[in-house]
C-alpha cells in the first residue's frame, strides 16, 4: 500500500438488510467498526467514544 486513497478502495458488497433505515433515537450509540494501525486489531465500539481514537500530536 502506498499510502494514496482511491475512490474504489470504499467499494464493497453490502447486502441490503444489513443498511440502518433509520438512526437511532440516541445517536451517540450507533455502533463503530474501528481499527488499531498499529496492532491491527479490529474493535466494535460505540460511536460516542470516537473522541477516544483522536490523538494530539
């Protein structure tokens, strides 16, 4: 990987059923798909942590 995004790289399959049709009365708990780069480790976590993953540099 070079490092470059490309529009395809976001293609994938996604059957149907598995498309929220309406959000969450509480949006802070819609669930999150996250990844560690550096471990790879995959995590499922609430979208109202997303704070957690930001770092100050």
């Amino acid at each position: 990987m070079d490092g470059c995004l490309k529009k395809s790289d976001y293609y994938f399959d996604l059957p149907q059923e598995l498309i929220a049709q309406d959000p969450l009365e509480d949006r802070a708990s819609s669930r999150l798909l996250t990844v560690n780069r550096e471990t790879g480790e995959f995590s499922h976590r609430h979208f109202r942590e997303i704070k957690d993953d930001f770092r100050l540099q």
